[in-house]
C-alpha cells in the first residue's frame, strides 16, 4: 500500500461530491501521498454509499435535516396563522362547505317531492304532510341563513387572507434586505443539522486534520477541533473557502440577509482555524482584511490537469451529432440567473451558425434551465442550445474537448468579480480558448495568459463580436492555450502548494509516495467470514499456484474457531466501529483489485438488510472486479433439499431454523437473479441450487494432516465426530448411534465441537474412522481432512454428486438407518476399510491440495498458471 506518512485527513462537504472537482482533486493530491483521506459528503438521495477517487474514500451520509423541516414548519405555521372565525385555514374548506350546504338544500327539495307523491298516492295523511312541510321550511331556512354566513366568512377570510399575505411579503422583504440581526442558528439551522450528520464520525475517526469545505461546514469542524481537545488530542483545521462568502450573487430566496447569515457564520469561525485555502488570490486578499487574518489565505486554484483520453470517453460533438466545422460554444456547471446563461442564449441570435451546448450541473432537470430552453425557443435558437446532463467528473477535460469555445458569461456580483472558477480551467486543458464576462480576476487572467476574450458582463452584443473574433483566430488562440506560460496554472502545481501548506501545518513531510509495485499486480481479497478457514486457504493457493497474484482473507469471526486467517476483526468492529470499517474501505479501493464476498454478505461492515450487493457499486466505481462466493446453508434451498433428500434435516417446513433459512435463502435469490458477477460454491452438491455456479474446490494443507499412525490397528478404534455449526441438527442422528456403539466395547467414541483448530487436525490425524454430516449430501472440509489424514471417512454423498466429482470418492456411504451397521463392518473387516482410507490421500492432493482451487479461481483474477 502507498504511504510515506500517517496523516490523517477527514474532509467534510455539505454536497454529494459527484461533480466537485475541486474537493476530489485536493482529496486525491493528499491521498497520493499516503495519508489516510476520508472525504464525507451528504447522499443527495438520502441513501449512504462509498467512493474511491485517487486512493481517498469519499463516504455519502444521509442527512436528514430535522432542524431545517422544523424551521419551515414553523415559519408556515407562524404564515398560516388567522383569527379565530375568521376565514378557514384551508382554501379548499371554502369549497367543502358550499358543497355541504347545496347539497343539504336539494336533499330537503327531494324531501318535498317524495312527501308529496305519498300524499296523492294516499300513503299519509294531510295532518302528517303539513307537519313535514313546515319541518323541511325550518331546514331549509337554518340552511340558506349557513349560506349566507358562509359566504360572508369567505369575503372575510379572503380579505383578511390578502391582508395577512401582503403583510407577511412586506415583513419578508424588508426583513431580507436588513443585513443585520442575522442569527444564522435561527436562518439557518441546517448548518446544525450537519454537525449532528458529520460530528460524531468526525470524532470516530480521529482524523489529525479536518478539512471543511465551503462555509456550510467551517463550525462542523471548529467544534470539532474543540472536542478533540477534551480527548487530549490536537485536531488541526484546514477551512477551504471556495468563494467569497459575504459577495455571493443573490437570486430566489437568496437575499441579503440570507447571505449576511452565512458571512456571519464564517465570521465566527474563521479564526479559530489553522489555515484558510481559497481559489484566487483576490479572495485571499479580501479575507485577510475583512477578518483580520493574522496570516495571508493560501491560494489553491480549482484548476485541472492534461488526461489520456480513453477511446470509450464520448466528447460534445459526439453526444450531440454535431459536424467538426460547426461552431461549437459549451458551457460547464451550474446554471442559475448569475451565471449569466440568458446573455448566451440571446447571442445566438447574432451567430446564426453557432451552437451552445450547456452542460448542466447537476442535471438537466432544473427549473433554470427549463427557462434556458424557453428563452431559446423565443428567439429562435431552440435547436441550437443543447442541455446536457454531466458526465463524470473524470472525463469533463476529455468531454469538452471537440468544442471550440469555453464560454463563462458571469453576471457581476462580488463574488464572482473574484472567483477563478474551476471551469476556466477545465476549458484551457481541454484545449480551448475562452470567452469570458469581465469579472477583474478572470479579465485578468485571461488578458495576461491571451487564452481568448473579454467581453461586457450582460452584454449580448459585446460577447457576440468577442466570439466572432476568437473564431476568426482560432488556431492562434490554441496556439495561446497550449503554451508552456500556461503550465504554471495546471492542477499538478496547485496540488504541491497543498501539500506544503499540509506540511507546514503538521510538521510532518507529506510528499508525493513513490508508486507501490503490488499496485500493478492483481489483489484477491475473499472474506468476510473465513468459514472453516477456506477463504485464507483459497488466498494462499492463489499466491502460491498463480503469477503475479496477492491474495488475503479477511474473517470476523469469534476467535474460538481459530483458523488461520490474514487479517480479522471482531463483530463489534464489523457491525459498530466506523473507523474500522471505513479504514477497511480505504484500503480495499485503494490497494485490491479482486473481491470475493463470502455467503453473501458485505465487506465493509454490516448494516441491517443488507447484501453484497450493496458494495458493488463501490467497487465498480473503483474497477474492482467482484464475485460471491457460497458455503452451503445460506443459499441451501431448504424446500428442494427436501424433495431430493429422504433425509434432510429440513423434513419439517414449520421448523424454527428451517424457516429461518428459508427466508435467507429466498432474500439471497432475490439478489442472486440480477447479479452479474461469477457465483462460486464451495461444495459441487450446492451446483444444484446456483444456476451457471463454478465449483471452487476446498483447499487444505494436505501435508499438514498426513499421519504415519496405522489405520484401524487397535482392537478398539477410535471414531471421531466433529459438527461443524452447519450440520450441527444432523448430530442428533449420530451421537446415539455412536454412543451405543461405545457402549457396547466396539468403538472409542470421541465427539469434539469448537476446539481449537491445531488440536482438532491432531486428533484426525490419531482417529481410524471419522464421521462428517448424513444429512446434506455432501463432504466438506473435516471429511477433506480425514481423507488427507489417511482415515477411514464415512458420509452422506449420494450418486448423483458423485456423478459430478472428477475422481472416485473414497467415503464409506452411510445414513442414519445404517450408521451402526456400516461402523460395524468397517471394525470387522479392516482390511478393506483400510484400501478405502489409502485412498484418501490420493485423491485429496488430487483436488484439494489448492491447485484445482487456483484453477477455478483463475478466469475470475484473469492470470496465469505458475
């Protein structure tokens, strides 16, 4: 694994991080020199997930905003509030009650029509009708004065309706341009919501330095320093200012006290940071004077570097259809009124040829740029404005690069007078001159670099003939772009200005690692369980029969099963311990390039409900080819084991364990059936529940259990029974045949469970028979053993699998019926008992030894035989 340092570095960011170049780039340049990088963003679909970008672990935590649910609620509450009598709440109850009342008023006219036809039809009295009709007139009457209550309640309610509104939009705008008090706990209480998301993992994960990024999360990781310190430990504080706050441009329900909330936000933390990074040396400037900064903010561009383009990677031109001599302007990010789109859209009328292609971050779908579209259609341009959802953040430089402008048409606001935005960049790398709003640090820039024009920020006419001159020079433009001046700005030399202020800031070198060459080679990980020690067996005959393979396990098992394993964890760390589990996550994206998930289950910890199918994702993500890996009961169809075997110990469907696996077994298929990675069975019975399954052979040490004890020479031999937890319910057919068999002088029995590992193989290594499971229809691992050992193995493998078994298997076929008479053969006649067990070792270093395991294994890790 690369590493030339321990630092650890936790980033935080109120976004998913999916299209933030910059958070990515910085969290790769300090993950590339081995510190440990978690980056924690919020799942902007409320469903957790892990990265992997540049060997950091970006970790997506859903956040559910209680704080800010609860401040809408009751600014809604506080808007919808009327006097008593006055009106309804609830536009629709207008509706309801007129509809009550019509509908009471030609009930009582259906009344009258129905009284007055039993009147002629001689069915009542003229006493009883007049009596009615008086009784339907006081209805009646009750019910038009409702009407006419109701109706003076809804020009009442309207009014005081229109009034409470009008004073509540004059209270909202008045109160929205006051820059002051801004209680920004009250404003914005989502900045709480995330220290309740972010804090406690911040504090799980110790990190030596947190990194807050934008000033959503600058008191996240303030008040996270502070807690640091009550646990003795120093927690340096990096803020990334990525704009200047107090200047952001205001649109929707951004106004001036909004932004004057945040300004103060970042105010009250700003100086208890350790260092402040930003994005152009105009912000750098501002923040200094404004906060009285003792030190100057270091300036980090949000620039990018060159990349090989990838024949698959699509470009502009392509996604759109568009021929290689049609002008082609793009814009990439997020559209919103600042970013000063409209002013394209409206040039397009003035380049006839032209096309825009918008690259909308973070989709499409946004009311902003509906009204793009909308726009373009007015004028005429509707077929030359294309919207395009992002590609990743990866293949952006490569994306843009068939275009023949960047355009970034900013609208003024202090904000973006000083940023250098991140796109500026991306355009110049791609290869692209630009054309640009006159903010004074991107005029600057582009003005001293000459990589394109400046143009009057909303000036329609002014960016059209800016435009119209680039495109006349667009070679020399190019020429501009690819010249070495330009070099400086390039995201290599902004990532070692990171990683100084890093160095300074711990006192710990924190250079670029040298690259590790097993980075090269393919890393098998299998695990999480280790189930009878297999998965490390498995990883060692990978390494030892094919080249250029790394191979460990990973086992969270009690430690009572003692298997070797490469490395292990609890299950508290494996169900409950956020570092262990993020670590493990760190350095399987980082460092493995095969995974092997053991019955199904997740890697990286356990959450409830579940599956390996979680962490694909993950893994794909990080080109980590994956594939899961069966033992038996887990995916054991518990009704067709029924069907097949007379006695399987599934005979009762109401059975407490058998329903249990059942239901395991149902919620597995369910996963099995869309999974499209290799499926491997540890034992070639379980073929018949896996459709398309690959048998991985079991592996042993065969050499480890051989033993020179001769076979079945005591007078009384020794009969070993050892369940594994699977085929413990098969036991209780054993034992008593066994025990009766020992009680009579015949047999020494000895039934072990759960012993340590080395003292079990002694104890095969000195029985003459072994006994394995009668229930299943299988041989597993102890029966490999006894085989291995030269015993005497007895079993329940009926035809059909052993049909499927390359070699003739050497177990003496038992069931429960015909236990004691098969033990009791096996003691009288010894001689051939003894052929059976010489059989053994024979036939497992033939398929268990490993190398038929690393055969097996060999398709999946796609490399060669040693």
């Amino acid at each position: 694994m690369p590493g030339s340092t321990d630092l650890r570095v936790v980033m935080v960011v109120a976004t998913d991080v999916a299209h933030d170049s910059r958070v990515r780039n910085e969290a790769a340049a300090l993950a590339g020199t081995g510190a440990q990088v978690t980056v924690l963003g919020v799942a902007a679909d409320g469903l957790p997930s892990k990265e992997a970008v540049g060997g950091a672990t970006i970790v997506r935590v859903a956040v559910p905003y209680p704080l800010r649910e609860e401040r809408e609620r009751s600014r809604k509450a506080r808007r919808d509030w009327r006097p008593p009598l006055v009106g309804y709440r609830h536009r629709s109850t207008y509706a309801a009650r007129d509809q009550r009342i019509r509908a009471a008023l030609m009930e009582i006219k259906a009344d009258s029509g129905t009284a007055i036809r039993r009147l002629r039809s001689g069915q009542g009295n003229l006493l009883t009708f007049k009596a009615g009709v008086a009784a339907r007139l006081l209805r009646r009457a009750r019910w038009q004065v409702a009407q006419r209550a109701a109706l003076a309640r809804r020009r009442i309610g309207t009014a005081t309706d229109k009034a409470f509104k009008s004073g509540w939009r004059a209270y909202d705008g008045m109160a929205e341009r006051l820059p002051w008090p801004v209680p920004w706990r009250t404003l914005y209480p989502e900045a709480l919501d995330l220290e309740t998301a972010f804090g406690e993992l911040i504090d799980c994960l110790e990190p030596d330095v947190v990194h807050a990024h934008t000033v959503h999360v600058i008191g996240v990781a303030v008040r996270a320093a502070g807690r640091a310190k009550l646990r003795g430990h120093d927690l340096d504080v990096v803020y990334d200012a990525h704009e200047y706050v107090a200047g952001l441009p205001r649109y929707g329900p951004r106004a001036r006290r909004s932004v004057a909330a945040w300004a103060k936000h970042e105010a009250e933390y700003i100086e208890a940071v350790d260092r402040v990074i930003t994005s152009s040396s105009a912000i750098a400037t501002r923040l200094q004077r404004e906060h009285r900064l003792r030190r100057e903010p270091a300036v980090v561009m949000s620039s990018a570097d060159p990349v090989a383009v990838p024949l698959e990677v699509p470009d502009i031109r392509g996604r759109i259809g568009l021929a290689p001599d049609v002008p082609l302007l793009a814009y990439s990010g997020g559209v919103t009124h600042s970013r000063g789109l409209q002013t394209a859209v409206q040039a397009l009328v003035d380049l006839p040829d032209a096309h825009l292609a918008v690259i909308c971050v973070p989709a499409v779908a946004a009311p902003a740029v509906r009204a793009l579209q909308v726009q373009a259609s007015q004028v005429g341009a509707g077929d030359r404005l294309h919207c395009l959802d992002p590609v990743r953040p990866e293949e952006v430089v490569a994306f843009l690069r068939t275009a023949d402008i960047g355009l970034i048409p900013s609208l003024r606001s202090p904000s973006d007078e000083l940023v250098l935005p991140a796109k500026l960049f991306e355009y110049a790398v791609a290869g692209l001159p630009v054309v640009v709003s006159d903010m004074p640090s991107l005029k600057e820039l582009v003005e001293r670099t000459r990589i394109g024009q400046v143009f009057v920020a909303a000036d329609a006419n002014d960016l059209v003939a800016k435009v119209r001159s680039v495109l006349g020079d667009l070679a020399g433009y190019r020429e501009q772009v690819a010249a070495p001046s330009w070099q400086d700005f390039r995201w290599s030399g902004q990532a070692t200005k990171l990683r100084a202020l890093y160095a300074d800031l711990t006192g710990r070198r924190v250079d670029v690692a040298a690259e590790d060459p097993a980075k090269t080679e393919r890393h098998l990980l299998i695990g999480p369980l280790n189930s009878a020690g297999q998965a490390y067996q498995w990883a060692t005959a990978a390494e030892r029969n094919l080249k250029g393979i790394t191979a460990e396990s990973l086992s969270i098992r009690s430690a009572a099963f003692r298997f070797p394993v490469h490395r292990s964890a609890t299950e508290e760390q494996y169900r409950s311990d956020l570092r262990w589990q993020l670590d493990l996550t760190g350095q399987v994206l980082r460092d493995v390039t095969h995974v092997i998930f053991e019955a199904g289950r997740t890697m990286f910890g356990a959450v409830r409900g579940q599956v390996w199918t979680a962490e694909v994702p993950v893994l794909e993500a990080a080109g980590i080819r994956h594939a899961v890996l069966f033992h038996g009961s887990e995916i054991r169809d518990p009704a067709r084991h029924r069907e097949r075997h007379r006695h399987s110990p599934f005979r009762n469907p109401d059975d407490e364990l058998t329903h249990r696996l059942q239901t395991a077994n149902d919620m597995l298929r369910r996963h099995l059936v869309s999974y499209q990675g290799p499926v491997f069975v540890s034992t070639p019975d379980l073929l018949e529940f896996v459709d398309n399954g690959i048998w991985l052979p079991l592996a042993l040490d065969v050499e480890g259990f051989a033993s020179n004890r001769p076979v079945l020479d005591r007078k009384v031999p020794v009969v070993l029974h050892a369940p594994t937890s699977g085929a413990l319910k098969g036991s209780s057919y054993i034992d008593p045949v066994l025990t009766g068999l020992d009680a009579r002088g015949l047999i020494k029995y000895q039934r072990v469970q759960n012993v340590a590992h080395a003292e079990l193989t002694e104890m095969v290594r000195n029985a003459d028979i072994v006994v394995e499971q009668l229930l299943l229809g299988l041989y597993g691992v102890s029966a490999c053993e006894a085989m291995a050992a030269g015993r005497v193995t007895v079993g329940y493998v009926p035809d059909r699998i052993r049909k499927l078994l390359p070699l003739d298997l050497p177990i003496v076929e038992a069931t429960p019926e015909n236990l004691a008479e098969v033990i009791e053969r096996l003691v009288h006649e010894r001689d051939g008992a003894r052929k059976i067990a010489a059989a053994g070792p024979r036939y497992v270093r033939e398929l268990h030894d490993g190398r038929r395991s690393a055969a097996a294994l060999l398709p999946f890790l796609d490399g060669e035989l040693a």
